[in-house]
C-alpha cells in the first residue's frame, strides 16, 4: 500500500472516537521502530518528519526510506510534515511526494495566519494533500519548534470557528496546555476549552506536545474530539535510554547495531503503547 492523504486516517478516526498517532522520524531506527508496531496493532498511521529531520536526514533519503517501508505494507500510512514554517518548504515537500503537511503560522496575527493558511490549503488540496493548521501557541522547545512560555497562547474558541470556515484546513491543532519537548511537572490540560472548540468544530483536531501527558489525560482528550496525538520527545528518551543502558554494561560496546536495534526494539514498545492508548489498534 502506498502512502495515504492523513485526511483520510482522521476524518475515519473523527467518524469513530479514536485518534491517530503522529509520530516523528529521526533516523532509520526510529522509522522502521514505528512502522513495524503500527503494522503488529494494525494501527492507521502518521510519519512526520519536520524541517529540522529533513535538514538531518535529507530530503531523498526521507522519501526513500518511506516508500520502502510502505511499499509492501498493509496499514494505511501518511507522511506528513511538521511544523512547516513557509509556503516556499510546504511546496517542496508537497512536490518530493508527502501526502500531508502542516503550516504553522500560529507566530502570526489571526487574520495573518488566515490569508497564509488559506494560500497552503488551495495549493495542497488541488493535488489531493491534506493541510494540518495550527492556532494558539503551543509553548516548549522541541526540534526547531521554540515558544517561549510567556508567549503560547489558548486558542480560542470563536477564532477556531471563523479560522477554519475560511482557511478550510482539514486538521486544527489546538494550544489548551500542552508543549512541546520535556515537561517539568504534568500539564494541565483545559478540557473546558477543549469541548467548546469540538462543539463548534465537526473535524479532527489534534493535540501537540503529548509526549508528557499523562496517560489518563491523553484517553480523556481523545474522547472529548482530539483524532491526531503528535509524539516524538518520548521516543527520543527511549531510544537514549537504552543505548545509555547498553553503554553502563559495556562501556566498550562499539557496534552501532548492537546498540541502535535495541533502541529501535524500545521505540517499538513505546509506540505500541501509545496505539493502545490513542484507541487505533486494530483500525487499520
């Protein structure tokens, strides 16, 4: 199975009450770690690669190395970019073959954000690309994401309405108290705002910085219209932590496999819990 537009995975995840993992790629190990759980919990899913993976890893080997996971699987897989910060980088990535992006122009007045929102939107959908938007702030640092506490900000509710009557964007994600990257105490998520926005709102909406969430926050938030949860910080740490125990053991280890295919083994089993979490097994 080829790579899907994400609109398709959301708007069956939306008809359903269940959400979709959005989960980054940083090298190989982290791809083929997160394909093959979704593949065992035959779970609907969204490789992200953002700005700051594409620089790393590089444009054809990320499109290359997707192709050849999809290539001959049978989950329902799209490749989306995140955080796209121009429409110069969204057009690029639209033409090397993603099947959905996102602009985030969430730095940018409301009314801004709208006309450059709506510029993406009419260019991805006229080749079948799905559009991911994001309005609020969402604070933290991850990637080349950073926000500074003191600027994120809430969406709010009647913005989200008029937003996405006219960008016709067909993700909204949604700043109601989570970050991006490493927490230093649990987020309080406002629930309040979140069922205000999806009672005005008929479409996925999407819930960044989830890698600190506590797990009962996350099941709650997917049950009041969160269908796409990004998570990438998680897995970073659990990558790390297994070559950092692999390393306490043998300090003299120097076998890249014998470290990295561990490290992919503890994506794996990370990923699969958040499937179990985000209620997509077994919605392929």
């Amino acid at each position: 199975m080829g790579l899907v537009p994400m609109a398709d995975i959301l708007e069956k995840a939306n008809d359903e009450y269940y959400a979709v993992g959005g989960f980054n790629i940083n090298n190989m190990e982290f791809l083929q770690g997160i394909i093959w759980a979704a593949e065992e919990t035959n779970s609907p899913l969204i490789l992200q690669a953002s700005e700051g993976a594409i620089k790393y890893i590089g444009m054809d080997y990320v499109i290359n190395m997707v192709k050849a996971a999809v290539r001959d699987t049978h989950i329902p897989v799209a490749l989306h970019l995140d955080h796209g910060s121009s429409y110069e980088v969204i057009m690029r990535c639209i033409r090397e073959g993603f099947s959905s992006v996102m602009y985030d122009g969430s730095k940018y007045p409301f009314k801004q954000n709208i006309r450059l929102t709506k510029e993406v939107v009419k260019a991805a959908h006229s080749v079948g690309v799905t559009v991911e938007a994001e309005l609020g702030k969402i604070g933290g640092t991850e990637d080349d994401v950073d926000v500074d506490e003191k600027d994120a900000k809430f969406t709010k509710p009647e913005e989200a309405e008029e937003f996405v009557e006219k960008t016709g964007v067909d993700a909204l994600a949604i700043a109601i108290g989570t970050a991006h990257g490493v927490y230093k105490g649990d987020p309080e998520l406002d629930f309040d705002r979140l069922e205000k926005i999806n009672s005005s709102l008929n479409m996925p909406l999407v819930l960044h910085g989830a890698s600190g969430v506590p797990d009962e926050d996350v099941r709650k938030a997917v049950s009041m219209g969160i269908n796409k949860v990004n998570v990438n910080t998680a897995f970073q740490q659990a990558f790390t932590a297994k070559i950092k125990e692999l390393f306490d053991k043998d300090p003299e280890l120097y076998d890249p496999r014998k470290y990295c295919g561990p490290a992919r083994d503890a994506i794996s089993e990370a990923v699969k819990e958040k499937i179990e979490i985000l209620g997509s097994k077994n919605r392929a």
